[in-house]
C-alpha cells in the first residue's frame, strides 16, 4: 500500500472529489486507491444517507486519523440553494447555484398522498421544445450526478427541518434538460436514489421523463423506472411544428419504442400532453390523439399550458380543457387533469429558467385550472 500522502499527491487534480458523485460501488474503488477496505465506504454511506451526517469529525466510528486522510480526498458539497419560494398551493421552488453564474430549479408538488420532487438534469436545454421556457435557453451544461443528488439532499434537508414528518416520496426526472441528453448521469444519480445504502427509493418511484430521444430510451427500461414520454401532440404535423426533435425521430419509430419499453418491463408510460389554445386543445384533436395511441398501454397526463414571457402560446380556457378530456374519457382513454400547481411562482410545466429572468410571482387568482384549486408542473407532467 502506497502512504496516504503519495496517494493524494498523484490525484492531486481530482481532489478531493464530491461524494454526491459516487454510487457504493464507486466510492469502493475510490477509495480503494488509497489503501481502504470496502467496508469504509458503507460507513460512509450510512452516515450520510442513513444518519444525514456529512461532518466528517461526527464519523465517530472512522479512527481519527482516517478522518484526517477522507478530508484530503472527499468533500461533501451540496449545490447551495440561492432561492426558495413557496406557493399559495404549496408547491416549493428551489433555486441552485451550480457555478459560474448558472441556476438550476427543482420544484416540490404535494399531493394527498405523496410528495412528489422535479428534478433538473442540464442547465438550459437543447431541444428547444416551442412551448417551453427553459427550452429558450440553449445548453450551458449538464449537471453532475453530485448536482443531480445534490438537488434532493437539499430539498430533503429543508423539508426535514420544517419538521413537518413529510418526505420525498417521488421522483421526477422533468425539471430543466433533456434527462437522455445527460443519461450517464442521471442513470448514476438514480443508482444512488435507489440504493439500499444511499436514499432507497423504490424504482417504482422515480420516473424519467423524455422528448423522445430514441437511441436512449430503453436506458430506462433497463434501470427499471417509469418511461414518460412528453408527446404534446396528436400527429407528426403538429408534433415537428412544437417539438423539433420529432424531425429527427417522429411519432412512428417513438410509439414502437414505447412498446419496447412495455414489452421490457409491463409498465405503463405516461403521454403528457399540453395543451396549447388553438393548436392541441380541441375535441377533434383528442379524437386523434386516442386514436394515435390505441395501440400503446399508457395513461395521458393533460396540461394546460402554463404563460411565460414571450411563448408566443395560449393556455386554453377551462371550459375547452374540460371537453378536451371528456372526450379521451369518453374514448376509453385512461386520462387524467391534474391540479395546475406552483404557477404562482413560476414552479408550473414549462416555466423553469436558468436564470431569474422572469417575475417571481404571478397573480393566478382568476382561472380556476390555474389558481389553487388547480394543478399542473414543470415541462412535463409527473408519472402518477
Ligand atoms: S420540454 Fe424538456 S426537452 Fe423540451 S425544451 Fe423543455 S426542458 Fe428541454
């Protein structure tokens, strides 16, 4: 065995390196190259994960002189959180700062039943999805698997200390970025969320949501998470007009892929599909929208677009969202109309920014989809 201080001095550009980053297996290796057994690295896990301690001189059971050796090779940074805001519904938005100069959000929804986090995986976004504000924003970067578990180590702390006894219950990969865009990490990130040594959330819980990046897609049925697919649209036509990356791989070869996925792990996917006043939202378009997945076991989230600055969109009024999902209702579609949430704060499907370039706030009090009694969420809706 080499002595600590050679080691480090041979990794001396990498140190120390972000334990958020590691699953057990990596932070194994890891610390393998600097003489240490396997077992150190579930004492670590555990106390991070499991005792939400991450002051390495609270370790008591790690000898004080390994303590001194893990300060040279881990730290245990967590993207601070410049921004929080609450909604009138809520909805809790978190603002990171992920250096130089970028944010990310991720977004808390309630609900009766669980308590659902949206999860960013790149700064801005490549696809350029026509009704989305995050999609204005080309790619700066994708985060970091320790950025990516950063996001829920923080929101899962504030909530701890809101001592309120509620927890993250569920996972969703459709806050900013493409997740396939960023696979390696956010399938790395999702090898920690699920561990028993590291969150242990169950697979069942988390879903990526994508759209439609065809060559990645059964990544996700691999990792055995739930598949959400943002379809957004009733026909190739239509689809190319909101989502450019349907020119590259259209509806056609997308369903089959769906089926994929379904034959791989018997899992519905979630369509979401938002609603745009004039362009998705009227009944013949749900005619055709039932029609296009007739063949795809999947159950189609409703969202009714969320404003933001410069869309160029309109939301649709109650009443025509309303006929819109008695129709695929009617037409045996499994459909649901979620409450529109977090529109107050800019926390709502499409309207998540890099940057703090919008209001923070929004008077919503005059739609009822919209306001309190109302919910919908970030670019994509949640797999419920
Ligand atoms: S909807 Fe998703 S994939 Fe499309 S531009 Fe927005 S963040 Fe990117």
């Amino acid at each position: 065995m080499m002595p600590m201080n050679q080691d480090i001095s041979a990794h001396a550009d990498i140190l120390p390196a972000n334990f958020y980053s590691f699953t057990l297996e990596d932070l194994q290796a890891y610390l393998k190259k600097f003489g240490k057994e396997k077992f150190r690295a579930q004492q670590i896990y555990k106390w991070v994960y499991e005792s939400r301690v991450s002051n390495i001189d609270e370790m008591s059971n790690l000898s004080k002189d390994f303590r001194g050796e893990l300060k040279n090779i881990l730290n245990f940074d967590l993207p601070p959180v410049i921004k929080h805001l609450v909604s009138v519904d809520g909805t809790q938005k978190f603002l990171f700062d992920v250096k130089d100069g970028n944010t990310v959000e991720a977004v808390v929804i309630p609900s009766d039943d669980r308590l659902t986090l949206c999860i960013s995986s790149e700064i801005g976004c490549n696809m350029a999805c026509k009704f989305c504000f995050t999609g204005k924003q080309k790619l700066k970067r994708r985060l970091t698997a320790d950025e990516i578990v950063g996001q829920f180590m923080q929101v899962h702390d504030s909530l701890q200390k809101e001592g309120l006894g509620r927890r993250i219950s569920n996972i969703v990969f459709m806050g900013m970025g493409e997740p396939l865009d960023n696979s390696d990490n956010v399938f790395k990130s999702i090898e920690v969320l699920h561990s028993q040594w590291g969150i242990n959330l169950s697979l069942k819980k988390i879903t990526v949501s994508t759209s439609g990046i065809i060559p990645e897609m059964y990544k996700v049925a691999q990792a055995k998470v739930r598949l959400a697919v943002s379809l957004n649209a009733y026909s190739d036509e239509v689809r190319s007009q909101v989502m450019p990356i349907n020119n590259k791989y259209p509806l056609k070869d997308l369903l089959e892929e769906c089926k994929r996925y379904y034959r791989a792990t018997g899992e519905k996917i979630t369509m979401e599909y938002v609603l745009l006043k004039g362009i998705t939202d009227q009944v013949e378009h749900a005619q055709k929208l039932v029609k296009l997945l007739k063949d795809i076991p999947c159950k189609i989230n409703l969202i009714p677009f969320n404003e933001h600055p410069g869309s160029g969109y309109e939301r649709p009024s109650d009443e025509t969202v309303q006929a819109f999902h008695t129709e695929t209702m009617r037409l045996g579609a499994q459909t649901l109309l979620r409450r529109t949430m977090g529109r107050d704060i800019f926390a709502a499907c499409g309207q998540l920014a890099t940057k703090i370039d919008h209001p923070e706030t929004m008077d919503i009090s005059n739609s009822k989809i919209g306001g309190t009694n109302a919910r919908s969420f970030s670019h994509r809706q949640p797999s419920l």
